[in-house]
C-alpha cells in the first residue's frame, strides 16, 4: 500500500501473488488462428479461435492496482505499480520466471460485458457480477465444470464481442500503456469472464525489475544538486519492505549519499542495505 506524507492516510494499494493456479487451476482464454484452404474452391480463409487454457499455472500476477480517486492525477498509480516490480526484485527467489497482468475488460455505457453476454452467460447461467463474485470466493472449479470444451469462433461471436476481446475498461487504459511501458507485451490471452487483456513478461526483463540495482548507505546529509538522481529507493524484506521517491548520490563503489528525509522515511541508517531504481 502506498501512504501518503500528509497524515499518514492509505492513498493507494497493489498486490502481487507469488503463484497463481497453485490452489485451483488459473484459466485464461488465448487467442490462436488457424487457417484452412480448398483446393477445389481455389480457397483459403483463416479463423481466430478462444482456446480455455492454463497457460499461467504457477507464475508470478500483479495486480489490484488502486488509487484514492481524491488523489489521482498525482502519478501515485505510477509509483504504487513500481514498487510492486522493486518488491519482486528485493525478493527475487520468491517468485518464478514470468509475471502477468488481467486488466478489467471493456463495459459498454450500460455497464454491460459484450464478451460475458456473448459467453460466459450461456456457460455459466448467471450474471457477471455474481461469476466474479463466485470465483474470487470459492474458487475456479466451477469453470471447469461448466466451461466450453472445444474452442470457440470468434467470428461466430457478435460484433461487439469481437471488438471487445482484448480491449482493457476505459478506466484501465492508464494501467495498460504503464505495463507496456514496463515491458510487458500481449501475447493473445485475454479474461475468460470480460474478455479483458492479459499481459505477460519475464520477470527479469521488466524495466524496473531490470534496472534495479543494490548499494549501501555510505552517508546521510545533503546532496549536492549537480550530482543528485532521481530514484525509487526501497528497503527491507517481507512486511518491513519499504519505498519512497526521492533524490540521491549512488557510487557503486562507496555506496550512497541520500536526504536525511529519506532516511527517516525508509528508517535507514550509515551501512544499511538498499536497492534502487531510476525514477
């Protein structure tokens, strides 16, 4: 959770799981095409499909990502987004190779799913909101139950929930292009309730994650403004985990010279470990 300098008040929150699928299988739709050809017609046509898979079993999620609506336009959904990528490169060991993203799919102006309508209410025989509810209470096995088992075309699917797979909630389009910015690529999954994007990295090539380095405190007092970078600078381990945005000197070899604010902020002090990243 991100908590804001003045009063102390929660501002922002994100999570991160270590392992999705491990309790009950994590399942996703993942878009294919597959192409047929007549050679009596002198034809070819190629379809899109939704394949239900399993493809993340066992790999790193972020999500969850939400900000005080009172405090957005600040770029605390920036810095709460980071810091989820600086805790998984402070306990690298913990997590597996690959993290993904679920974004909340495309609704119209009525509130309406296009692809749970087209979908999942045939399947499942009950509302959107009563699917999500049920999933995130008593798990997924319920998709495997009454899931499709064969694949399913897309074009024999609505126009509008052809033009909504893959089309991340108006109010998610922020999130997206910061996953993209950080590396993360799509690679044809999408939700199997709202048909929103999901998005893939390697843990290791996620920008922050990547750009993230290791150093000490070496001192604490003023820095010089000539030599001063910008940076996410984080701290501890588990529930101590801390990060803050903020100005300093890194020498890789005699370590940092940060703001004696910073140091308050982070609890540090001379010789503590820290990791930082550009800003």
């Amino acid at each position: 959770m991100l908590v804001s300098e003045y009063g102390g008040e929660i501002v922002a929150t994100g999570m991160v799981f270590a392992r999705v699928g491990a309790e009950w299988p994590f399942y996703s739709y993942r878009i294919t095409r597959q192409s047929a050809v007549s050679r009596a017609l002198g034809r070819a046509k190629a379809q899109r499909l939704l394949n239900l898979v399993n493809d993340f079993d066992g790999e790193t999620e972020v999500g969850g990502l939400f900000v005080d609506p009172s405090r957005r336009g600040l770029a605390l959904g920036r810095s709460m987004a980071r810091s989820r990528y600086m805790f998984i490169a402070q306990h690298r060991d913990w997590f597996g190779e690959r993290v993904m993203a679920e974004l909340r799919g495309y609704q119209d102006e009525s509130g309406r799913s296009p692809v749970w309508d087209a979908l999942g209410r045939h399947f499942y025989d009950m509302e959107f909101q009563e699917a999500d509810r049920t999933g995130a209470i008593q798990g997924n096995q319920f998709i495997a139950d009454l899931g499709p088992r064969y694949p399913i075309y897309i074009s024999m699917l609505p126009d509008a929930a052809q033009a909504a797979l893959g089309r991340p909630h108006n109010d998610g389009r922020a999130a997206h292009a910061m996953l993209l910015a950080e590396g993360f690529r799509d690679d044809g999954y999408v939700d199997i309730f709202d048909g929103g994007p999901t998005l893939v990295a390697g843990i290791d090539a996620v920008r922050t994650v990547r750009d993230c380095r290791r150093c000490h405190v070496a001192r604490i007092g003023t820095v010089a403004a000539d030599a001063a970078i910008g940076a996410l600078i984080c701290t501890g381990e588990g529930a101590g985990f801390r990060l803050t945005t903020g100005k300093l000197c890194c020498d890789d070899a005699d370590g940092a010279t940060i703001e004696p604010s910073l140091a308050a902020a982070l609890g540090l002090r001379e010789g503590d470990a820290i990791m930082i990243a550009p800003d």
